[in-house]
C-alpha cells in the first residue's frame, strides 16, 4: 500500500515538476502514517495556530512541530533547517509536510529537498483546506475535512 502512494506522489511531483519528491492527499498521508511508524508529519504552521485552531492527532515520535513563520511577526524561521535536522535526523526518512493549506508545507518540503533530504512529500490542502463560500475552513478539503484525527484547541 505505501508503496504504491510513494510511487504516485512521485509521479504526481514529477509532473508537477516540483523540486521535493511528491505530494499526498490527507488520506494518503493518514495510511502512511498508519503502516509506518518511521514514517514523519512535520507540521509547519505556528505554535499559536496548533494552540488555537488544532493539530493532528499522531504517537508524538511520528509528529513533529517545525514553524516556518513566526507568530505574530510572521517572518520566516531563520532557524527552520536547525529545527528540521534536530527533529529528524536521517535525510532519507519520508517527511509529510502539513500547514493550513499547503503552501507553507511546500516551502519546507522545497527547502529540505534543497539540504539532502530525499523523501519530501507536501499535504495538499493543508490542515484546514480552502475557503468554502461563507470563508471558512476545515469543511472543503484539508485533513480536517477528511475527518482524519485531530483535536480543537
């Protein structure tokens, strides 16, 4: 099964010509994560936005928190590469990306590609997803629209 998701988010990245290895659906990365316990989420998003909007529900060894941007600044981590290496040590463990919506994700998944690590795969659609037609998130696309587990601040 992991198999066959890593190969189609590689092919979907090569495509896509992205410069990390490929990109997930939520579901995809919730059965990765599930059928490998090597397997890493590194969320991106601030420290306040997992306080005050949610985060996944995951064994801490398999979740890890990066910040590409800091609250309430909003200016990049300049210590991002030093935090990543902390947490995750071997370049070649596959690393799943998350932030709101998936943008944030990519710019971490880009920049470790950048720093040796081979196995950078973004979460498309983030934790929150799109805007649906009133603003809000967390009901069109996203981890928490895929009611995968997670809990509210």
């Amino acid at each position: 099964m992991n198999a066959t998701i890593l190969n189609t988010a590689r092919k979907a990245g090569k495509e896509l010509g992205l410069p990390y290895a490929g990109v997930v659906t939520p579901e995809q990365a919730w059965t990765l994560l599930q059928n490998d316990s090597h397997v890493i989420l590194v969320d991106v998003r601030t420290n306040a936005e997992r306080d005050w909007v949610g985060r996944v529900i995951l064994p801490e060894a398999q979740h890890q928190a990066v910040q590409w941007s800091l609250y309430p600044e909003g200016q990049p981590n300049p210590d991002f590469m030093a935090q990543l290496t902390s947490a995750v040590e071997d370049k070649d463990t596959i690393i799943l990306y998350l932030c709101r919506s998936g943008v944030r994700s990519r710019h971490g998944a880009k920049l470790a590609t950048e720093h040796g690590y081979t196995q950078c795969y973004d979460i498309l659609q983030g934790f929150e997803g799109d805007k649906d037609t009133h603003g809000h998130r967390k009901t069109v696309g996203g981890w928490c629209s895929a009611a995968l587990p997670w809990m509210g601040a």
